[in-house]
C-alpha cells in the first residue's frame, strides 16, 4: 500500500467506515454454526450410546487453545471424563488412560496438518473414535478412513467445541436450561457478537494505533497478555497465532493465576500489559490481576467482556460466551493492527514453507 493509499485508508477509519466488516457475512457464518446443533446431537446421541470411559479434546496451536477453553469450561460442571490433550505431546508422550473406548474431538482449518493427520492415524491404531470438525471439504481429514463423525463447516471453532460440550452435559443432566440456553443463542448471539464488533471499533482503531506505535518503538519488547478461565486459551492463542505468526510482534501470554509467581515481577510502569476479563467462575483472578495493575502500571489495557451488552442472553449464561465477545473485540483490534503495521495477517515467513 502507498503512503497515499494508507493516508487514505487511515483517514475512512476515523469515521463511519468499519475496515474488513462484512457484517452479513458474519451473521451468516454465525447461523450457520448454530444449525449444526441437531447434527451435533445426533453425533453425541451415538457416542453416548455406544460408550466411552474419556472425551479427550485434542489440537496443536490454536485448535489446542480452543481445546484449552472447552476443558475448562466443563471442568467445573461436569463429572464427565473430558481431558485436553496437545496432539504433539499425545503423539510423543502417549496417555495411559486413553483407549479404545476413549473419544477425540478435534478441529481443523485447513484439514492436512502435520501432527493431526498423524494423530488421527494414532487414534485409530488404538481402535478410538474421532469426532471431528473440519473447514476445508475434501482435505485430507475429510476422508473416510479418517473419521468417524465428521461435520464439514467452516470458522466457529469455539462456538462448535462448545455446543459438543453443552449438549455433552445436557445428556449427563448436568445442564437443565440446555433448551433456553439454546433458543437465546440462536435468536440473539449473532447480532450481540455484531453490535461487539461495532462498539469496540473506534477503540480498537485507538488501541492498535497507540500499541503499534509502541512496537515500532521498541520492536524488542514484548507485549504482555493475560487472562484466565475460558479466556486463557484465547489469551495463548491470541498472543501467539495471531500477534506472533501473523504480525510478527514478540509476545509473552501468562495465565491470571500464574501472573503473580513470576511474571508479575518484572511489570514497571512502562510494560505494555493487556488483561483480558471474562464473566466466567474465575474472573476473580482477573481483579486481582486489575488490582496490581491499577497500582503499579502506567501502560495497561484491560478488555472486560461484560461492557458489552449482548442483548437477549441473560447474565446466568454470558460466561459461556466470554471468549466469544473476546474475539468480537479482538477481530476489530486484528485489522487495524495489520493497517498500522503494514503487514498482512496471512503473510508468513516460515509456516508450511520450512519442511521440519
């Protein structure tokens, strides 16, 4: 882009203009998730009926944090054997309590990486089932020999782990409002998630500008991102997928729990610190983390999910959709870190164009 064409663009953003939203497009996306529900419960129907002694929710990268956040959120719920699993640590280090009568849900964007395929292979060497939720038709994990269940969508990682995982509980009577839950969601989410990504706009053109800034500044230094609960997995993720592979900015990503044996000793008033707050059981870790903060930090953000409304979903279940408005947030932060940097998010210096 030409110095011209940036002045330009950066001008339409100061205004009415959203860059990169297509807000039908979205909304489409969104619905569609949310009509794999009676897909989704036929599958679960079938795995409850013929058994299981764990539901181990595997990936690598991002789609481990997205395994990260499905665990959590049912651990607290649920007396269901549900584990988190890194496919590369499974594939190197194995799991004594997984077997043939275990269960893998997974999901995958591009349906060919590395460590999925094999683990997959894995998996079904040991006689296991997969369930799996793949983006691309007609990729590799798409085959049948490769499957089980299979839905084929794409996006909406989080939002498909969850509804596995709401319907998983329902079955166990565990989760009583599942038909009210469901009937919120599915008339309200989108449009709550939409209006997010409105809202937090103008914000987001301002936090990106002031951040990058920063980082051309001080390319060395890395940005701090914290968070707990459903939403360390977005932290990870975020940090890492998104900020380390696509925009190339050093990042630490530390845990709410974690921040205060270690990490929070080298915070001064200049470290630049995003705290990210849900509405789950364990915001209060993130108030403890806001409360060191507040007293010794001059250069710290906090994105709480609970400023956003979400019309239509009651308090009882915004919990569970904390890393959902997240990335709502998050989404509109995304393109406008890319414009201020002038680096593309789908640029990559080594990812598939390395063979290691």
């Amino acid at each position: 882009m030409s110095e011209m064409d940036l002045k330009k663009e950066l001008e339409m953003c100061k205004g009415a203009y959203l860059r990169n939203f297509e807000e039908e497009k979205i909304r489409n996306s969104l619905q569609g998730a949310l009509k794999l529900r009676k897909e989704i419960e036929t599958i679960i129907d079938a795995i409850y009926e013929e058994g299981f002694d764990g539901i181990y929710f595997m990936g690598i990268g991002g789609t481990y944090a997205s395994a990260m956040q499905v665990e959590v959120y049912m651990r607290g719920k649920s007396t269901l054997p549900v584990y988190v699993e890194n496919a590369a640590e499974f594939l190197t280090t194995g799991n004594k309590r997984f077997t043939k009568d275990s269960v893998v849900i997974l999901s995958s964007v591009s349906g060919d990486t590395k460590e999925m395929v094999e683990l997959v292979d894995c998996v079904h060497q040991i006689g296991a089932r997969v369930f799996s939720f793949i983006d691309t038709p007609n990729s590799t994990l798409t085959q049948k020999d490769k499957q089980d269940y299979l839905i084929v969508y794409p996006q909406n990682e989080q939002l498909k782990f969850y509804m596995v995982a709401n319907y998983l509980m329902y079955k166990n009577h565990e989760f009583d409002a599942y038909d009210d839950y469901n009937k919120e969601m599915e008339m309200h989410l989108a449009d709550g998630l939409i209006a997010v990504e409105k809202e937090a706009d103008a914000w987001a053109y301002e936090y990106a500008k002031k951040t990058c800034e920063e980082i051309q500044a001080h390319p060395d230094l890395p940005h701090y991102f914290i968070g707990s609960g459903n939403l360390y997995g977005a932290t990870y993720s975020y940090a890492m997928c998104y900020w380390e592979e696509q925009l190339w900015v050093r990042t630490k990503s530390i845990s709410c729990q974690d921040f205060f044996h270690g990490t929070f000793e080298i915070i001064d008033a200049d470290t630049p610190v995003t705290l990210f707050m849900g509405e789950d059981e364990q915001r209060p870790l993130a108030k403890r983390v806001e409360r060191f903060l507040e007293k010794i930090s001059k250069n710290y953000i906090v994105i709480d999910t609970k400023k956003y409304a979400m019309d239509g979903i009651r308090e009882a279940f915004r919990g569970s959709i904390s890393h959902l408005i997240l990335r709502a947030v998050n989404a509109r932060v995304d393109t406008y870190m890319e414009l201020f940097l002038q680096h593309p998010l789908t640029t990559r210096r080594y990812y598939r164009k390395i063979d290691i």
